[in-house]
C-alpha cells in the first residue's frame, strides 16, 4: 500500500524572529524545514493552504514540500504545530524532511469499526490505547489502523496490539501485550453471577429470647 501524498507550495522567508508576526497579517505562516538531505530552511506559506493540508496528513501522512523558484521538493512529516492560545490559529509549523527509501517511525492512530456483541448486552466498549508507533518507509505508513471490534462477543475477550493487522512493510513498534479494547461489563453484573441469589435474612434474635423467657415462666 502506498499513501497519496499531499503537496504543499511554499516560499523561502527572509522575515525572521519576532518579525513573523508581520507575515501572519499577510495570511501567511512561518514554517521551518530540517531533517535528513538538505539544510534547514525558513519557509512561508499560505494559511488557508496549509490548513488545508494539515487537515489532511495531520501528524502520520508525509506531504511533499515544494519550493516555489527552486527544483527543491522534499518528503516531510509534520512534527509540531504551535498554535495561539485564543484562537487556536496556526502560528508556526515544524516539518521534519525523510528520505522516501528509508524506514521511519511514526505514530498512527487506531479506529475502532465493526459492531459488539457484548456491547447489546449491556457492556461498554472501552478503547485503552489510541495510537501505535509502527516502523515503516514514508510512502507504507498507514492513515490509521482499523480494528474490528466485532470479535468482542463476550465480556471475556479482549484485542490486544499483538491482534492488529497492518499492512505489507508496516511493523507495529509498541509492545504487542498491550490491550487496545475490550468491552466492560455492567455495574454489578459480575457480583450478580456469582453470589446468586441472596440468602433468606435470619430469624431476628429477640423472638428467641422472648420464646425463653415465656418457657421459664411456665416452670
């Protein structure tokens, strides 16, 4: 499997520091490119557009970088994305340049699909771990990794990392013991089950010891 890489059109950026602020006025980002087979560059690009692309590649999709007046297209992964604390607008990005032949480790997220059993029971379908980190060259790195959850048919079974399927040249990096999603039982289910029905409540003790002291006046 092969992942559809998005483009990003960039510029080169003079504006440098503090001065950025200038740039984002102009509706443009500052972002900085580093990374394996090249130098690190200021770059600028158009704040819609790269909404647009971040949208889509968010942290585990590589996006080719293409400077604009130059031959320079470099394979990238977003590595950080610094936003402002009201607006949440984006103020400046860091990508991190990869060579397309060689593996890289990248954290991707899992999505749960299919339907429960145990869930129609009355369990909740509880999700312990959301992303992997997996080993595999940019191009085989997957969106995300489906799991069906449709195996969990009882409140006993569980899927664990070791239980995911991914795709030819992907490698899973994190520790295969570790549960993804299970399904809980309901409150008080399980006490149910096992105690069973309750015992019938003992007789009260004063009813005894009036028995005895009508017995005593009798003698």
């Amino acid at each position: 499997m092969t992942t559809q890489v998005a483009t990003l059109s960039v510029q080169q950026r003079t504006v440098l520091g503090k001065k950025v602020s200038v740039l984002r006025r102009q509706g443009l980002t500052p972002v900085h490119l580093y990374g394996a087979g090249g130098e690190p560059a200021a770059l600028q690009v158009d704040s819609l557009a790269l909404r647009r692309v971040l949208s889509h590649v968010g942290h585990n999709r590589p996006v080719e970088v293409v400077t604009e007046g130059t031959n320079d297209r470099s394979l990238a992964f977003v590595r950080e994305i610094q936003f402002h604390p009201l607006t949440l607008d984006v103020l400046h990005v860091d990508l991190f340049r990869v060579d397309a032949g060689i593996t890289t480790t990248v954290e991707v997220p899992i999505e749960l699909v299919g339907d429960s059993n145990a869930v129609h029971l009355g369990g909740s379908l509880i999700q312990n771990i959301h992303t992997v980190n997996v080993e595999a060259r940019p191009l085989d790195v997957p969106g995300s990794i489906e799991v069906d959850v449709s195996v969990l048919n009882d409140f006993e079974k569980s899927i664990r990392v070791a239980d995911l399927v991914v795709p030819e040249g992907v490698t899973v990096l994190t520790d295969g013991e570790q549960m993804v999603a299970h399904v809980a039982a309901p409150v008080g289910a399980e006490a149910i089950e096992t105690d069973g029905a309750p015992e019938a409540p003992p007789e009260p003790a004063r009813v005894e010891e009036e028995a005895d002291a009508e017995g005593n006046e009798d003698s």
